[in-house]
C-alpha cells in the first residue's frame, strides 16, 4: 500500500504576466512552476502537487491550457479557476488600480482559493494525510522536504490557522507568504474564511503586497491565527 501524501498548493494567472497565454509559449511562471514542480519530484516524493490556473478575464478558452496538460503528465492534480469567491469585490475594488490588467485581480489572491477548491473537489481523500497543506509561490525550488517535516508541522499547527516565515534568517517576524502552511478545518481556515474575506472587503484590499498583506494585517488583529515558520522552509 503506497504512503499517504501531503497537499501541495501553488497558482498563476495564465493572462499576460504569465507570458503564457493565448499561444502557451512557456515562459515567466510557467517556467518557474515547471522547476519547483520538477524539484519536488525528487526531494519532495511526499508531497501531492495541486496547481491553480487562473482564467479570470481569459474569455472564450475552455478546458486546460497547453501547460496545464502538461503538469497532469507530471502527476500534478490542475484545476482552472475563473472566478474567486469574492471576485466582484476584488474587480470592484482594485479594478480601477489595475489599468485594464486583469492578473491581479485573481492571480496573486489563488492561495485564498485553497480551501473552496478542496472543499469544491473533495481533495482530502483517504491517500491525503492531513489536513495541513502547503502553499508556495510559483518561483520556488525544493530542497528537501519530508514526512517527518511535516508531521512536525501538522503537530505545531493545531490550535493555529497558518505559519509562514520572514524575510531572512535574522528577521523573526510574520512577513512573507510565499512559503506557507495552512490548517484546513472547521476550527482553522474554514472556521475563519469568511470572516477573513468580510475583513479583506472592508479595508477595500488595501494593503500592502496584495494577499500578503491582507493575510499579515489580519493575523496582526487576530491574536493565535499566525505562527512563525521556521527559516529553514
């Protein structure tokens, strides 16, 4: 019987700064993901690799992109994403910010999408082991990554919603999202998903570095949401 697996998260917009679509000429974050994809292969077999893809504002494309078909021969689950759940607030908002670009309308906001998407496609199946998922940027490269880290971290993220690191090694604070780990549940993130959208709206998504903002003020107001990921991930 094989082992069970861990999830692993990571997104892009196919539009314009993906410099992928409409002719799927690999290149940008493509390429970045095909890297971190291939790396996670060999120095991270525990992991299930998941890739979002972002059609918000792709109009008359249907089905997977050339690249997206790729990643499914390279085992990862690909799901095309059109629209975030609190997509009108977010062309609403920072429609007008954006000049006609509508990537960061949705692009850099997909990791918000990670419990709609398991909860929309039933992914924490009995091959899953947990319910702690990971989260990356695209540009990343694994280095080593295994069952044993993350039942560490599944173990140091029960009573919390998430953990991430910062920007280097002598900086102990909650800055960059880019690596995250994530409790998927009815107490974590389920449990304060729609409070986190509500706060996000409010503020109109001012914030500084996008998603990354939102997901550092918010654990700023809300005390045992957040802990400190160690710098070595």
């Amino acid at each position: 019987m094989a082992a069970c697996k861990w999830l692993w998260f990571a997104g892009m917009h196919e539009g314009t700064n993906s410099r992928a679509a409409p002719d799927d000429t690999y290149g940008g974050y493509h390429s970045n993901y095909a890297a971190a994809l291939m790396s996670a292969r060999v120095k991270a077999p525990v992991l299930q690799p998941v890739l979002m893809l972002g059609r918000h504002g792709l109009n008359g494309t249907t089905g997977l992109s050339q690249f997206g078909r790729w990643a499914q021969t390279q085992s990862a689950l690909v799901f095309n994403v059109d629209r975030l759940e609190f997509q009108d607030q977010l062309d609403r908002y920072i429609g007008p910010r954006q000049h006609g670009d509508l990537n960061h309308m949705q692009g850099p906001y997909l990791r918000l999408h990670v419990p709609v998407l398991i909860r929309e496609h039933h992914l924490l199946t009995k091959d899953i082991c947990s319910d702690v998922v990971l989260y990356t940027d695209c540009d990343v490269v694994f280095l080593q990554v295994s069952a044993h880290a993350m039942m560490v971290q599944q173990s140091l993220l029960h009573d919390h919603v998430w953990s991430f690191s910062s920007e280097a090694e002598n900086i102990k604070a909650l800055q960059n999202t880019g690596v995250m780990l994530l409790l998927i549940n009815n107490t974590a993130f389920e449990g304060i998903y729609t409070d986190f959208i509500e706060f996000g709206i409010k503020q109109k998504f001012k914030f500084v570095a996008s998603d990354q903002g939102w997901i550092i003020h918010y654990s700023m107001e809300h005390n045992g949401t957040a802990r400190f990921l160690n710098t070595k991930w």
